[in-house]
C-alpha cells in the first residue's frame, strides 16, 4: 500500500497481537467485524445471509453477543444500500483515489461513515473506532491519521452536503443503473433506485383473518391480502402466534405466484424449488396433495421444521429437477427458480455487489433449462406457473416468449384481471405478472413497495 508524500512507516506489532490488544476496546469488535465482513462481500462476493446466520454465519460474527451482531448487520446493509454515496463523500475528502490494494482502509472508511451518516451512533465513537481499528491493523496503522481526518471532516460536513449527494446519486453499480433503465425505462427505473433506499417492511402470510393478525402486530393488511409490519416490535419468534403456526413471513410479491394455479383443492402439485417453504404453504393450505422437491438436503431440513412448526404436511424429495421422474405427472407446477434475487434489494442491498450481468446470463440459461423440464411434469391440461425474484426481463420475459417459441405443445394461460386481489397493477398486457419495489404505493414509503417479481402462466395442451 502507498503512502501518503512524506509520511514515514512506523514499526507495528503483528496483526494478532495488535488485534488482542485492543479486544476489550467496547464496541471496537462490532466495527472490526463489520468490515471484515464488507470485505468478504465487495471483494470475494459472498452472499450477506450467509455471513450473518446466527448459527452458521461467520466466526467473527458469531464470536459476538447479539446486540453487537444487530449492529454489525445494521452497519452492513447501510454501507451496502449506500454504497455509492458514502464512496462519494470519502472521495472529496481524498487529495488522491486510495490504490486499488487500499481495500482494508477502504472497508475501515465506509464502515465508519456508515455510522456516522445514516446510523443512530455518535460521531465521535464511530470515529475514535475506526482510528483504533486502523492502528490496530499493520496493513493501515500508518494511514490512521488520514482516518481520523477524513472522518472528522466528513461528520462536520454531514449537514450540508449529505442531501445533495442523495438527490444526484443513484446508489447502484453502473451495471445495473443501465440494464434497469433499458428495461423499464428512466423514471421507473428512477423509482425503483430510490425504493431500494427505503429499508423494506416485514410482510405476513396468515392462515386466518388478516385483520385479526394487523392489530397484533400493529400493521396494516395489504389489498393482497397479506400483513405488513413497518418494523418490528420483537424477534419474528417472539409474535404472538409463532409457535402456533398461525403465519409465516412472506413478501406480498412472493405470496402471489402460487396462488396463480387457482383452485388446486385434492390435486397433486409440485413445488420445484421448495425450501424454505413458504409457497409450499400456500399450496398445502390451499388443499394441494403437494410434493416438494428441492437439491439441498439441508434446505430440505428447514422446509420440514416451517411446516412443522405451521401444522402443514408434504411429500419432500432432494433431487436436482433437470434429473426428476416422478412415477405420475403432476396436475400442476409451481417453478420458481433459482436467480440473481435482484428484486429483493430492498432487503439484500448485498445483491447489487455479489452479482454481475455474466451472472444473469448464468441464471437464465439454468432457469430456460429448468421451465422447459418443468413442463414435461404435468398431465395435458395442466398448469406450469414459472416465477423468480428477478427484475431483469432477460430472467422472466425473455425466457417465457422463448419457451412459448419453442413448444408446441404449450401456451400462455394469461393472467385475468381481477383474478387475484390487488394485483391488477402488476398485469402486463401479455398477462404475465411483474411487480416492482416501486409498486403498491401506500400512505408513506416505510409501508410501500413490495419485492421485485415476475410471474408466468402456462398450460400444457398435449
């Protein structure tokens, strides 16, 4: 790593022994940790999820108690939803770019102005952390003075300068900002920026009365039918009918699919992708003799313990679907397949970072193969719904009017309108289904949006 123009290297302990020393600095672990783990998503492209999972996720995050892990997520999904304006606010501050091997300074940087710009933290911990961080670090001990001054200007300057960045920024890779303009054009693809800003709600799906399970919650019920909860009072598993099994988290676009096979009452149904369950649920409450096929064993094991926990049974398989013979076909299929989940950036600003369009192409080519296996499951009559958390039509389109090119022996069964409560707005004129995270406008954004979906509707005729 460079060094600034005439400052001089300084002798540093081991990284080991620097970091041990500085173990019971209070709150100096979370940060530590927070940029460890921005460094194993922005450089390696590691999934958030994962590093964070409570009881699989990464050592150094499990090595935390749980108000410090809270933080070390909030930290995260703000220097990642953000991404872009805080890089822009560093770099004024910057007499150069930092070098392209300045990675750990840079993680450092934007953990601390996570906090100090978005985050209810005082300026002068987040900055006397990430100084102690830096010092503690032999890779950046002697740029801890750039640190301090770089952080302390930038919390002087908040004020000012914090909006204007926001209202000229679109925090997304440049990637993105262009595949989703070509799609959806400039002012949707605007709305859909700025609703990627807006920390998302937590939606239900419940197995009785919606407004019932609102006013436990204190939240809303949707035209969809489902719940909403602008933020939560509690853990999930403390609500009140969690051990119950009275309801499941679920995304309003993500309870839409499955209803799409209609009446499903004593047929047999699949669903191709099943874990962690939550459509499974929809399709056995719905009266679906359902057999739930999915490749991971460990998936497969959660799937199970949901619909334990939701009093709901179903068939479960572990088989790739590519490889799938099932002894009888299928009334009906619900695919909804693998993607690049950039509908659900809301939740995952990760996404925008471990992914690339050479991962889209990916995708789609897997999920052409996989609708076209899927179709070869039901009887002739039957129904194949074909969904994914996708924004790019190259996922859902594309893949939908090629297959429909391709086969003979399947048509489009169009989505009605009115068909399936609240969701006219999301019809396309071929009526197939897509929703976006600027949709469903409600009386302010904490309680709008929904994840970005598609959905399609075939039949098989012979």
């Amino acid at each position: 790593m460079d060094r600034p123009t005439g400052q001089k290297a300084r002798p540093t302990k081991p990284r080991h022994q620097a970091e041990a020393g500085n173990r019971n600095v209070p709150g100096l672990a979370a940060r530590m940790t927070a940029a460890k783990l921005l460094a194993v998503v922005v450089d390696a492209k590691t999934p958030l999820d994962g590093l964070t999972d409570n009881d699989n996720g990464h050592p150094h995050y499990l090595a935390l108690e749980p108000r410090d892990r809270a933080l070390v997520r909030a930290i995260l999904t703000t220097a990642l939803r953000f991404r872009v304006t805080i890089g822009k606010l560093i770099a004024r501050r910057l007499e150069r770019p930092l070098p392209p091997n300045a990675s750990t300074l840079a993680h450092i940087l934007n953990v601390a102005a996570a906090q100090i710009l978005f985050l209810d933290v005082p300026d002068s911990a987040a900055v006397d952390l990430a100084v102690t961080h830096a010092k503690s670090d032999p890779r950046t001990t002697r740029f801890a003075a750039l640190v301090n001054g770089v952080l302390r200007s930038l919390a002087r300057g908040k004020d000012a300068e914090l909006q204007p960045i926001l209202d000229t920024t679109l925090d997304a890779p440049d990637w993105f900002v262009q595949r989703l303009t070509s799609a959806y054009g400039e002012q949707q693809a605007a709305a859909i920026l700025a609703a990627h800003r807006v920390e998302a709600p937590v939606d239900f799906s419940v197995k009785s009365d919606p407004g019932l399970w609102a006013e436990k919650f204190g939240g809303i019920v949707l035209p969809t039918g489902g719940v909403r909860v602008e933020k939560l009072s509690a853990a999930v598993s403390e609500l009140p009918g969690f051990g119950e099994g009275e309801w499941w988290v679920q995304d309003a676009a993500a309870a839409l699919p499955a209803r799409l096979l209609g009446d499903i009452g004593g047929k047999r149904v699949a669903d191709l992708c099943a874990a962690p369950g939550g459509k499974t649920a929809q399709l056995a409450i719905a009266g679906a003799d359902v057999t739930a096929l999915d490749t991971s064993k460990n998936r497969l094991v959660r799937l199970r313990r949901n619909l334990e926990r939701l009093r709901l049974s179903a068939e479960t398989v572990q088989s790739d679907l590519l490889e799938f013979k099932p002894a009888k076909l299928f009334d009906a299929v619900l695919l909804d397949a693998p993607c690049s989940s950039t509908g659900t950036v809301r939740r995952h600003p990760d996404v925008l970072w471990t992914k690339s369009p050479e991962d889209i192409a990916k995708l789609a080519a897997l999920q052409a193969k996989m609708l076209a296996a899927a179709t070869k499951l039901v009887k002739p009559g039957g129904r194949i719904v074909f969904s994914n958390c996708s924004l790019d039509p190259a996922e859902g389109e594309d893949i939908s009017r090629a297959l429909l090119a391709a086969s003979a022996d399947i048509e489009l069964d169009p989505i009605r309108p009115g068909e399936i409560a609240g969701a006219d707005e999301f019809l396309t004129p071929e009526g197939m289904l897509r929703t976006t995270p600027a949709g469903l406008k409600l009386d302010r954004p904490g309680i709008s949006g929904l994840d970005g979906f598609f959905a399609a509707r075939f039949r098989r005729t012979k």
